[in-house]
C-alpha cells in the first residue's frame, strides 16, 4: 500500500481536465518539452507492475488462488499503463488510469480491512482487449 497507492495517485493525477463555466484546464505531460514527466508517469507504471510481481513471491502469494489472480491483474495493469506513458499519449494515459482504479478496488474489495466488500472478489470488466 504504501508503494502502490502514492505510485497510482501520482499517474491518476498526470493528466486530467476540469471544466467551468469560464474555462477548461487541461493538464499532461507535453510530448517532448517535458521528457522528465513523461519519465515519471512510465516509472511510476513499474512501480504498480513491479509491485504486482513482489506479491507473487513467497508467503506474499499468501493462498496462491485469488491473491495471484489479483496480482497478475495488477502486473497487466501496470504494464498497460507503461506502454500507454511509452506512447506519450494524455488520451491513453487518462483511460489506462480506469483500469490501473479498476484492479486496485478488485483486491481491495477482498484485502482492504473495512471495506463493507471485504472478503468479496469482484469480477470487474477488463477495459483492454474485450
């Protein structure tokens, strides 16, 4: 959580809009005049996907069933969002974000304490490849 969570805030909040009855702010990294952000969004992409791959490893795959199948959701997830920040397209980054949102609330539907799902495992849409 505490490398996740900081990771998938930081790409959720790399590009987006916000539209009043004044104007419309827009905000992405810029193709070429910002590489150093472009950087960040596809680093921060590894960090979700190698997070996913960390819970894989040892007593972390905790019952080898739904733990594995939400960690390799969180691995596809940050590989998606990886190759969206490779193709420096806000367009794709901003959709790739659903999915990368979508993952993170499948496992914490069945790890997250509180949550009122908790114990639940949630069959949620795939938004690539259906």
């Amino acid at each position: 959580m505490s490398i996740v969570d900081p990771a998938a805030d930081v790409l959720w909040d790399s590009v987006g809009t916000i539209s009043s009855e004044e104007r419309v702010v827009e905000w992405y990294p810029k193709t070429h005049e910002a590489y150093e952000e472009w950087a960040a969004v596809r680093n921060l992409a590894v960090t979700i996907m190698e997070s996913g791959n960390l819970l894989t490893i040892g007593e972390r795959a905790g019952d080898n069933g739904a733990r594995m199948e939400l960690s390799r959701g969180m691995i596809e997830a940050g590989a998606a969002a990886f190759a969206d920040a490779e193709s420096e397209d806000p367009d794709a980054v901003f959709a790739v974000g659903e999915e990368v949102y979508l993952e993170c609330d499948r496992c914490h539907g069945l790890y997250w304490i509180d949550d009122k799902d908790r114990g639940r495992i949630r069959d949620t849409p795939k938004s690539r490849g259906n």
